[in-house]
C-alpha cells in the first residue's frame, strides 16, 4: 500500500505562521480561510464528478483509490449533475471569477454541507486533490481500525503554483531502480505537487532504455563489470518506459528523459565505437566520474546513429522536452581526431567549444523538426546556443542568469542546493565531502534578484537531482530525497512571501509517523549545531549564535572545549564573547546524550576582532565566510571548504584594510588560506602584509611566497605569518595574491583558480 498510504498521510495542525492561519500543509498554499463547523466523511460520502469530462472522471478515480485505501470508505464515483450537492464531495471543472486563472490552481472549499473541489483544468483539480488528502489524514491513526466518520474543519483555500516546472530528478544509470520503485517514486511527486519526472537513462556507466534500431545498446550497453567477474545492470523495455510515462501522465507529471551526449556516453560506445574518436574497443565504464571517451563529432554517422535514437525517445515520451545532457564534455578526442578537426575548418569553428555548439545545434534541428525542445545542462551554452533551447543550471546560478539574460528558458537545479545525494549533515570536525542540510535546501531562491523582469520571466521553476553513483538501493535513494524534496516543493510552488522556516519545520515533523506508516525511508535531519557569529558593536568581542534543524531538543554547550552534557549551559539566546575561548555545543536527547559529536570551535581573541573592515572585492556569495565580519570575528576555517568560514575568489586577488580604531602597538600579523586543489583552491600565490598610522600613507611588512607541491593533494590550512617587530600602527591591511588559472599539470588546466581566506589575525 506504500505511497497509497502516504499520499493520504499528513496530520493537520495550526503552524507557527499565524499569518495565514496555516494548516499542516506542504507546500503551503497560496491563500487559506478558516472557516466554522466541519463536514464528516464517512462510507455514504458519494464522490461526484463531471461525467462529460473523461480526465476528471480520472482524477476521481483516483481520489476514490486513495481515500479507500486509508479510511476503507468506497466512495463510488458519480457523475455530477450540477444540482443539489448537499453531503458530497464534488470536483468541477469551471471559469468562475474565484477560480486562479492557473491551470494547474484551484479552490477547495469545505463547510457543514459538504466538499467542493474546482479548477479549470483536471490538472488544477489533481493538485487540489493532493491538498484535500493530507488534510483528511489527520482524523487517521495508522493502523485504522474502525469505520467512524472522519470530520474535516470547514475552510476555503486558493492555490496555485508560483513556477510552471516543478521536477525531480533520478539517475538510474550508475544503479538501476526497478519498475515499481520508479511508479512510487512518482507517487512520491505527486502527493507534493511536482510536475517533472526527470529520468537520467543514459551515461558511462549503463544504458537503460530499449532502442529497436540498435540492440546492442542494451544487449552490451547496459551491463559492466563488477569485481568477481560478474555483471551488473539491466535496462527497461519498450513497453516498460510506456507504463511509466502513462502512469505518470495520470498524476499530471510529465516524464523528461535524458539521452547523454555528446560526452558520458561511454556505454553507447561500448556497444557501438564506431561512432567514437578512437574506434574502440571500449567496454561500458566501470568508474564514476568523467570519462574521455565520447561522440565524434566529425562523423556523419554519429548524427545518423543519435538522431535513429531520438526518433524511438520521441516516439515513447510524449513531453515537450528531450534532454541531451550536454555537460562535461571533454576536448581531449575532438583534439586529436582527423575528422573532428576536418569538422572544426569545414564549419569555420574557432575551436572544440565551437565544436560542441555545432553539435549541440545539429541536434537541436533534428527534435524541432519533431516537434520537440532540446534541454541540456549549462554547458550547452559554451560556444553559442540557439534561443529554443532551455538550460539546466547546475554549476551554481550563474549559467542560469547568463542563459536567461539571452532570453533562454532557464530551469535552476544548482548543486549547492538541489542535489540531493551530497550527504544531508554538516560531517563531524575533519571530515570531508559536501553537505546540504534540509534548512538549506529550503533558502533556496530559484529566481535571483539581479535580473530584471524580462529575464526574471524565463526561469521556469527548479529542479532536485538524485545522483546514484554512491546510491544503490531504494531504501538509500528514499532517504536521500526525503525530506529535502518536501523543502523543494514548498519552495517551487509557494509564493516567496509566505515560506517560513520555522512554520515548515513544525508541519514537516508531523507528517515522520506517516512516512514510517508508508515504508518509507526517510531521514529526520540534521542533529549537529551550527555555530555563527556576528559583530557585538565592540571591538575585541563577537556575538555567538548557535543553530540547529531539530527545533524541539535543547542545545548545550561548553566554553573549555569539554564534551556538553545534560548538565552544562543550555542555549537560549545569542551571546557576547570577549575572551579566548573553545564553543563545544551538542543536541541533547531525552536520556541527557548528546545526538551526534560536539560541534567544536575556537574563538581567538584578537586585536582585529570586530573591527570596521574593507574589500576590495565581493567574494562569492556561496563562499562568504560568514558575512563581512567572517574574516576577523576569531573563528578559524576548517579544512572543510565548505564548512562556512571560508571567503572565497574566483580568479580575483583578495585584499581587506582593517581599522583598529586607535594606534596600537602590533607584534604579529596573520593570514590563513586553504589547499585543497581537488576543488580547484590553490594557496595564494604571495601575501602581502601593510600598516599605516592614517589610513593613508602605508608601510610594506612584507611580502611571503609559497611554492606549490603539485603531489600534495590533502587538504590543509596554510597560514602566512608576518612579524611587525612592535610597530605601532591603526591600520593594516593584507592582501592574497590568486594564481589566476589552474596550473598546466592540474585537471582543471586553464580554469579559474580559487583562493580561499579566513582569519585576519592581528596581536
């Protein structure tokens, strides 16, 4: 019964968020009345719909399905007749003014007489639905048992989405996820609204969709090699893809499938290399990440091939949308290749980005002239992208402002917060890996403030991505996505005004019981504490504030670095620190246990902390240290990139004037960076150390070079020390020399280098 119980299965309750005196919806609707009285559902409840309206006549359907299968009541369906409604529950398709001119909106109105469910169009209906489900949930304990009547609080709601694509992704290339997992996954979608079903079939480790033309590419491109010598794969049949795409159109969500190309597609080639660079052979990849191997783009038969695919895609996924993936790509082949550097003279190419345009062009052509719309990834964009293409913006939101700048549809799903396999807690101090906590996924904007109407106009909605390189069961990929894409879906679907954190929090921790009630797996969130600071007002002191998901544990904490237990200071508010000082702080559990390791850090006392400070530059939003202050309030980065405290640029130097205040006597000053070139940040090139006596005038201190170990590759911090022999001075300033470009040897030769500071330190 799995997601037929769940999609039912949400408690109702007033939420923090007296403004709109919410239930404990999510996501939250757009407008909602409390009304007087209740109406009572119970086995007489009659279930009428529009008889003339096959699609609604559907949607009742299934509504019937769901509510007999919590509560044991039939509810038959009957057509409506547009009388006398008194007693019923009655969905109706209609233009009446009170209707959101959406068509996925609708209005539901419960009181004394009965249940009204509109919208003009079915779709609006089905999301309706959704919403009246979890409030008919609440009257239900699990297991149920008995027939009682179930009464519903009288209310009037206004719904409609703030975005038109609303999606989820899963890939099920790396690991293969079974029919019946991908139907309740879709499930899954439904109950919160989505309208996207992003399905990741191909890649370099498996081909997972049956193409008649070409058996081999399931015959030998949907299995690899595992250690033992066995086989790992499987891959989905014609008439499997068309169950789903049919079972998903009947939840009103729209299945996008992905055909990588031109690169990760290792797979396909295994099966077919003459439509590689090298020929072959090659056999279907057993390694993640990026593989060199991938479509000649010089080789008329390589179009011939994909666009023979394309046409069996488009003939299975009725949808607007064909995504070709398009990123990372590598050049390495195309470099190398006679005929792709034939391709890159005959077309006047600039060079192998031009030749990725060209060939992201050429298939654009082929699924217009069938009626369909090309999307890709944002590196579709390098090199020129025809304006009928929409873009996926991954690599962070700037692609997504570039593309929507130039009139592009644009779909965000940047890894900082849509991707769902990076692990859901901050790891403990030393450990590496990224991380995005449920609170994040729920910050997230889609839109950015820095465009203006025109182009604020084609960001479509967002999307959640599941990558399953590291994900190989159900039960993992469940606990991956849930409940982060419930964040999402509030964030996609309600206005901006009325998301509330805390309100969220409170409804999400109701609808656990009816997760575990479902068989879902799913994760509670993140038991750590996040520990920030701000400016006191005072010079030499900072404000401490200590933070965490779990809302209803108290936080403990220590200032001699001991281990925080029951007994120790509970956290009640933000406060001052002014000495030196070790901030310990756990969550505390029932029993007096901390949840999870002490969140530790230091605050050093010095004398730069809190002092006015100025930059040259702004340093990437993502990475800003903790706000302006972040780089002089005495807590130090981590070797943890993205623990917070970091302030990052992209190819830019860094500079920061610091004014004490009043002349004092210097020792020592002191920068610290970070190493860690797997991530592309490199230690700065030089540091340069100054003080003034006014502000105006400055004397060099000095100016320490660092030297590159091209094998080291653990992250560290490094910290660049310079002696002032006592000098008194009111200013200082340091300034981080960036390296530019990745060096020659590096992967990323030739790209933005990162420097990353933290902790001006003045004694």
């Amino acid at each position: 019964m799995h997601i037929l119980v769940y999609a039912s299965a949400i408690f109702l309750m007033s939420c923090a968020d007296e403004r709109h005196h919410s239930l404990n919806l999510i996501p939250m609707p757009v407008h909602i009345e409390p009304g007087t009285g209740s109406f009572a559902i119970s086995a007489g409840t009659a279930l009428v719909a529009d008889g003339r309206d096959s699609t609604l006549q559907q949607v009742a359907g299934y509504l019937s399905n769901r509510v007999k299968a919590v509560t044991g009541f039939p509810l038959p369906v009957a057509p409506d007749t547009q009388g006398q409604s008194d007693g019923q529950i009655v969905l109706r398709l209609g233009d009446a003014k009170a209707l959101p001119h959406h068509p996925e909106g609708y209005r539901l109105v419960i009181d004394e007489t009965g249940i009204l469910l509109e919208g003009r169009k079915p779709e609006g209906i089905f999301r309706g639905a959704q919403t009246l489900l979890q409030i008919l949930s609440d009257q239900i304990s699990f297991p149920r048992k008995d027939n009682r009547s179930l009464k519903l609080p009288a209310l009037s709601i206004v719904d409609f989405p703030r975005y038109p694509y609303r999606g989820m992704h899963l890939d099920v290339s790396r690991h293969f996820f079974s029919v019946a997992f991908i139907k309740k996954h879709i499930d899954l979608l439904a109950a919160f609204k989505f309208n996207s079903f992003h399905w990741h079939l191909t890649d370099d480790q498996g081909w997972r969709i049956e193409i008649d033309k070409y058996p081999r590419l399931t015959q030998i491109g949907s299995w690899r090699q595992v250690e033992g010598g066995g086989r790992y794969g499987g891959f989905y049949t014609k008439d499997e893809v068309r169950e789903i795409v049919a079972y998903a159109a009947h939840r009103f969500i729209t299945v996008v499938p992905e055909i990588e190309m031109p690169g990760h597609s290792q797979a396909a080639l295994a099966a077919y290399p003459e439509y590689s660079c090298s020929g072959g052979p090659l056999a279907v990849s057993t390694e993640w990440g990026v593989r060199e191997n991938v479509y000649c783009a010089g080789n008329d038969g390589t179009f011939a091939f994909l666009e023979g695919i394309l046409a069996e895609v488009i003939e299975l996924f009725p949808g607007s949308y064909i995504h070709i993936g398009g990123d990372e790509c590598p050049k390495t082949q195309w470099k190398q290749c006679p005929k792709c550097q034939a391709r890159i003279r005959a077309e006047h190419l600039a060079d192998e980005f031009e030749l990725q345009s060209y060939f992201i062009k050429r298939i654009e052509r082929f699924l217009l002239a069938h009626n369909r719309r090309l999307i890709g990834w944002d590196e579709i964009l390098e090199g020129g992208l025809a304006k009928s293409a929409t873009v996926m913006s991954w690599r962070g939101m700037a692609g997504g402002i570039e593309a929507a700048k130039a009139g592009h549809d644009v779909i965000m799903t940047p890894t900082d917060y849509c991707y769902f396999n990076d692990q859901q807690a901050e790891p403990d101090s030393g450990a590496s890996g990224w991380y995005l906590t449920l609170k994040k996924a729920y910050s997230f904007e889609p839109t950015p403030p820095v465009l203006d109407s025109a182009a604020a106009g084609h960001i479509l909605g967002a999307q959640g991505n599941l990558w399953t390189e590291n994900i190989a069961t159900p039960e993992q990929a469940e606990y991956m996505v849930v409940p982060r894409m419930l964040a999402l879906s509030e964030v996609v679907w309600s206005p901006a005004e009325i998301r509330n954190w805390r309100s969220f929090r409170t409804r999400l921790k109701a609808h656990f019981p009816r997760f575990q009630a479902a068989g879902i797996n799913y994760c509670r969130g993140d038991f750590g504490v996040a520990i920030t600071s701000a400016p006191s007002g005072k010079t030499g002191s900072v404000t401490i504030k200590l933070e965490t998901e779990q809302l209803d544990r108290p936080i403990c904490y220590t200032l001699d670095g001991s281990e925080p237990t029951v007994r120790s200071d509970r956290y009640r508010e933000p406060f001052t620190l002014s000495e030196s000082a070790t901030i310990a702080a756990a969550l505390i559990d029932d029993e007096g246990t901390p949840l999870r390791s002490a969140k530790r850090i230091a605050f050093d006392r010095h004398l730069a902390v809190g002092a006015p400070i100025k930059f040259n530059v702004a340093c990437a939003p993502k990475y800003n240290g903790g706000g302006e202050q972040g780089i002089n309030d005495g807590l130090r980065g981590s070797t943890r990139y993205c623990d917070g405290y970091w302030r990052g640029h992209e190819g830019e130097d860094f500079e920061a004037t610091i004014d004490l205040g009043v002349i004092q006597t210097i020792d020592t000053i002191s920068l610290s960076s970070l190493h860690d070139i797997g991530v592309w940040i490199f230690m700065p090139d030089s540091v340069a150390f100054e003080i003034s006596a006014d502000g105006s005038t400055y004397t060099a201190l000095a100016v320490i070079r660092r030297e590159y170990d091209p094998a080291d590759r653990t992250p560290r911090v490094v910290e660049y020390r310079c002696p002032a022999g006592h000098i008194p001075a009111r200013f200082v300033r340091v300034s981080a020399r960036n390296i530019g470009t990745c060096p020659a040897w590096h992967p990323g030769a030739g790209g933005l280098a990162w420097v990353f500071v933290d902790e001006i330190i003045v004694r």
